[in-house]
C-alpha cells in the first residue's frame, strides 16, 4: 500500500507546481486597468496643453502686427540691385562729351549756320487787313444739370440724374469744371465753381 500512495502525492506537487508557474507567466503579462485618477490627470493635462497652445497663437497674432510696423523695412518693398552695375551716387550722364575716335575737335570744320531770326505770318482773309476769329465752338454734348442737395465741413453732395455725389475742393462737377471753393454765404450754403457759378442750396 505505501508504495502505490506515494506516485500519487508526486503527481499532485507537480501539478501544483505547474499551475503556480502557469499563474506566474499570467501575471508577467497581464495588463493593469487605469485606474480613474490617472484617466482624470491625463485630461488635465491635455486640457492645459491645449490652452497653452491657444494663448501662445493668440500672443503672437497680436504681436506679429506691431512687429511689422516697428521693422518696416524688412516687409516694404526692396529695390531691385544687379551685381554687374556699379553704385551710381551722382546723376546719370545722357550725353557724351568724348572726342569722335580719329578725330579732334580741332579738325572738325565750323557749320555755315545763319543766325538771323527770320519767320512768316498768315494771310488776311479780308481786305480791311483783320484776321477773322475762330467761331466759337461750344462743348460737345448738352451741359449736364445738377444740384447742391447738402453741404459741410468742406464737402458737399450734388444730385444729378445718374445719382448723388460727395465732393470737395478740387473735384470735378458734371459739367466739366471743378469746385473752387464751399462757403457759407450767410445762413446758406453755396457752392462755387471754376466757371465762377455760384450753385445755392437746393430745397427739393
């Protein structure tokens, strides 16, 4: 009897031991749940990398103007230079006073030229000895009508019949002539043209 125990004792260690080191490879490989701590602390923080990030663009997007306009010459426009051309600091020479090659100006024999003003006049065209004027041409097209509807502050708005227009000293007025000046003739506003027409205040 001793001897069929003891083969089952032997059999009984070795399984134990084989499942002991079956548990033990298990938990070599066994992968650890996170927890809900380091998922919270892993937000955070991309949450904070984030907002860093959005103030970092910020920043710069309201610092980029100011640098462009505290170093301006490095955004204008620069001047185109050609490695081939010398500097030029005097002015450019657009003639030449050289001497013709095989000649002196010595040589050169003196031109004939008559220095006596001479001229012709035109022919009367009638007997009395006037000349007939030019004909008055007028302007082409008929003179375009417009009025003052307001004015201040230097400027003024005209109406015509293509719409209203805001102009000023110097502008050009529908019929061809500009606007001296804007003045305030006592209560009334006019506005006075190159043409020397005064244009009153408009009360339609």
């Amino acid at each position: 009897m001793p001897s069929q125990t003891a083969p089952a004792k032997g059999d009984a260690t070795a399984t134990r031991k084989a499942s002991h080191q079956r548990r033990s490879l298990a938990g070599l490989f066994r992968r650890d749940k996170p927890s809900g701590t380091s998922r919270a602390t892993r937000a955070r923080r991309s949450d904070l990398i984030i907002a860093a990030i959005g103030l970092a663009l910020g920043f710069g997007c309201a610092a980029f103007p100011w640098y462009i306009f505290l170093h301006q010459d490095k955004f204008g426009i620069q001047p185109l230079s050609f490695s081939g051309n010398p500097k030029q600091n005097g002015p450019i020479p657009l003639g030449s006073d050289g001497e013709l090659p095989g000649i002196s100006p010595n040589e050169i024999p003196p031109m004939k030229l008559d220095l006596f003003a001479t001229g012709t006049v035109a022919p009367y065209d009638d007997e009395d000895g006037v000349a007939q004027a030019i004909d008055d041409q007028p302007f082409p097209g008929p003179e375009i009508d417009y009025r003052l509807v307001y004015a201040g502050n230097g400027r003024a708005m005209i109406a015509d019949d293509s719409g209203l227009w805001v102009v000023q000293r110097g502008s050009i007025l529908p019929d061809n002539s500009k606007v001296a000046s804007i003045e305030q003739r006592g209560k009334q506003w006019v506005l006075v043209t190159s043409k020397d027409k005064v244009i009153e205040l408009s009360t339609q």
